[in-house]
C-alpha cells in the first residue's frame, strides 16, 4: 500500500516538474495566485467553459434579435415563377407554375410553426413588435395564398400548388404545430378570415384523418406497422388544446389529455423520468433511446396543455404531476456545460443544442407560471441559456442543432446524426427560450452567493 501512494505522489510530482497538470488539478491552479493566509481562493475565478453568473436582459435581448435578423432576412414572403424566378405581385394570377420564392427555410413546415410561436413569445417578452410582425406578415400571406389556391385547384384539379401541406394535410407534421402556431397568431391581430379555415381543415385532418391505432391514438405506420413515435405529441396535441382555447369546445380537451395519457403510459419511462422515442406495437423487448429532442417535444407539449387547460379541469393535476416528474429526470442529466446529450442518457452522444433550448424554454415557463420551484430549478436554466447562446454565431444562425430525425432501434443511428446551422428545430426554440428567460430574470432575479447562481 505504500509503495501505491509513493507511485501516486511521485506520478503527481512529475506532472509539477514537466508543466502538465492533470485536467482537474490544472482548473484549480492556473486560474488565481496567492494562498490560503493571502487571498480568499474560494472566490477564484473557474474556467468555465461557458458564461456563468452573466445572464442579462440586454445580452438575451442582442441574441434574439441576431436571430430576427437573420431570418427576416432568408425567409421571404413572396411567390415567383418557377421557371423564370419574377416575382408574383399579384396572388390571383398564380398558378400551377408559381412557387414561394426560395430562402434558407420553408415557410410551411412543422418547424416553423414553433418558429411563429417563437417569434409571437419573443415579441411579447421584448415589446419589439419586429418579432411579432415576421409571424403575423407570413401568416396572413400564406392564408392568403392557401385563399387563392383552393378556388384554383377546384377548377384545375390535381394542379400543383405552394400550399399542398395546408390543402390536404397528409400528416401530423403538415398540421400540428402550424396549427398551433396560427390559433396565436389570430390571438395577436392576424386577420381571422384568412387564417381560421386554415386552422379548421388543420384539425379536421388531426381529429378525423390521422391514422390511429384501434384504442384512438395517433400512430403512424413507419417505420413499422403501429408505431408511435414521440415526436407527435408536439405534432398533434398544442393544436387541439388550443383549437378548445379558441372555441371554447372542451371536446378538444379531453381529446388531448387522451392522447397524452395514452403515449405517456406506453413511452415514460419513471425510473429514468425519461421517455422513450418510439413505440411499436408487439415489439418485445423493445428497446428504448432517449433522443433528446423528442424529449423537448415531450415537455413542450405538457407546457401546452398547462397553458390551454382550465386551472381545475380534471386531468390537468396529472400533466402537472408527470412535468415534475420530466423536469427532475432531465436535471440530473444536465452536461457540466449546460447543454443535454444527444441521447440523454448516454454521456460519449454530442452536445445538442435545440433540445437544450427547448429545456431551457419549458423549465423558465414553468418556473414563471409557478409549477416548479425557481430555487431548484432557475440556476440550471440560466446554465441552459448561457450555453444555448454561444451556438448562435455573429449572423445569427444556430449551430450545433441535430438535423432531421426519424426513428431507430441502435445506438448508432443516433450518435451520428449530423448537426447543421440549416436545421430549421434550432431556431424557434431558441426564439422562445430567450423569451422566457427575459421573464425569468424579471420575475426571479438571481445573485452571486460565493460564486454560486442563487435564485430569488
């Protein structure tokens, strides 16, 4: 045994005498000078490896407006001419050979739907209506064109059109979160009579045609027969609950807390207070991966249901109940930079960083509305913030956002999915996380107590 400690001194003295430290030692003597009689070395500085303690309203304020600019920059709203690239001025003279003129992200499109969300949130918290304008000027434009579109294709059967996700939706990713996206958008000025019979046909598709397996729950048939796939609680469940805000038809809600009891029950997995991405029905064993982003979807959809339901509606007390649940796995799967794995559960999977604004979003709100405690829970969600805000480069786009995804039953499908600042996911979470942490820090401002983030 003492031959082992004098090995163990002479390797640490050899590391002192070469100039290479080990890692963990190396953070703690190469940040401050001084001893323990000379200087108050718990108050050294770390080197972290993102901002920490440095949360302010202006900073939040400079990355969401990076990012406005950017996107109101390569998203535009207008038609052309497939052929000839001029623009179309007039929307009742397009036809089958017109298009929304090409940018960096469809304007039509699941992602995008978080992202109108994002913009509206983000416009409320900073009072700058730039933000709530982008949603508003394309929403109306695409009820617009979908306006023009409907009475073409009566007359020029199966033409092709701009608008075919919202004339004939042929999946939940056509319909969910645009829905949800355009219910608030008529919420905050825009023009109802062009927006609403979209909406409409979108829940028309979600309540009637969405295949569904025989006890009622949305399911899809890829990429194995009766599957579910976690993602479609996001797809599905914000545009019903607040198709019942806008209505007043709580039919809508009780659909809805349906459908999450249902995939919770098959999918959450309370050991972990994790869920699984996919489920398929007679598979056995299944094996579970703990995608991170679908996790977000997760926990975005039971932040929407709190939002929509009536404080006493019956079934809300379990939403709430399975948030904390959520909310307290994910804590503890927190990376040291403040960003969630790829698979959370898996600490060699890369950093990701839409997940991690949609955490960052979820908890801030929930904190905010007073369902979780700012004490336990505010300081991480600073951490989040701050490490969200360095993927956002000096034009603002987001880096470091996992592409696509669909579903798979190995590791490696996952480990390797590729991260592009093209990634439409990134941006509306980051649009609302920033929102929400702006409120965040008004509501429970934070102090400094011996180096540590204290929330009020």
């Amino acid at each position: 045994m003492n031959n082992l400690c004098n090995k163990r001194a002479l390797i640490v003295i050899g590391f002192f005498c070469t100039g290479i430290l080990p890692l963990s030692v190396s953070a703690q003597y190469m940040t401050g000078k001084g001893n323990d009689a000379t200087a108050p070395l718990h108050l050294m500085k770390p080197a972290y490896t993102v901002p920490y303690g440095e949360t302010t309203p202006q900073k939040v304020t400079a990355v969401l407006k990076r990012v406005y600019q950017y996107l109101n920059g390569v998203t535009p709203f207008q038609l052309v001419d497939k052929t000839s690239s001029q623009v179309v001025n007039d929307i009742h003279t397009a036809n089958s050979n017109t298009i929304f003129k090409p940018g960096d992200f469809r304007l039509l499109s699941y992602e995008w739907g978080v992202t109108y969300t994002g913009m509206l949130e983000a416009g409320a918290a900073t009072g700058d209506t730039s933000f709530t304008n982008y949603t508003l000027n394309r929403v109306n434009f695409i009820g617009a064109v979908t306006n023009r579109y409907r009475k073409y294709v009566q007359e020029n059967k199966g033409a092709a059109t701009p608008v075919r996700s919202v004339l004939t939706p042929h999946a939940l990713d056509d319909a969910g979160a645009i829905a949800a996206s355009m219910i608030k958008a008529i919420r905050n000025g825009a023009d109802a009579t062009l927006v609403r019979p979209m909406v409409d046909n979108y829940l028309t598709y979600i309540m009637t045609k969405e295949f569904r397996l025989k006890d009622g729950t949305l399911a899809r048939n890829r990429p194995q027969p009766n599957t579910l796939w976690l993602d479609d609680l996001y797809m599905s469940l914000p545009a019903i609950a607040q198709m019942g805000v806008l209505t007043g038809n709580k039919t809508y809600y009780t659909e809805a807390l349906k459908q999450y009891h249902q995939f919770a029950s098959r999918m959450f997995n309370k050991e972990k207070g994790l869920y699984m991405h996919g489920w398929v029905q007679d598979m056995d064993p299944h094996p579970q991966f703990h995608w991170a982003r679908a996790n977000g979807w997760a926990l975005m959809t039971k932040i929407e249901l709190l939002d929509a339901l009536p404080d006493n509606y019956p079934g809300r007390s379990e939403v709430l109940q399975m948030l904390k649940l959520h909310v307290a796995g994910l804590a503890e799967r927190q990376d040291k930079t403040g960003f969630w794995h790829q698979l959370l559960d898996k600490n060699d999977s890369y950093l990701e960083t839409s997940a991690t604004a949609i955490y960052a979003y979820c908890i801030a709100r929930a904190i905010n509305k007073g369902w979780l405690d700012a004490k336990a829970y505010g300081p991480m969600v600073l951490l989040a913030w701050n490490a969200v805000s360095t993927q956002v480069t000096e034009n603002g786009q987001v880096q470091n956002t996992c592409v696509g995804t669909g579903m798979g039953f190995d590791p490696a499908f996952y480990y390797y999915r590729p991260v592009s600042n093209y990634a439409a996911h990134g941006y509306g979470p980051l649009l609302l996380a920033g929102a929400e942490i702006l409120r965040l820090l008004q509501k429970h401002p934070f102090e400094l107590n011996d180096s540590a983030v204290q929330m009020k």
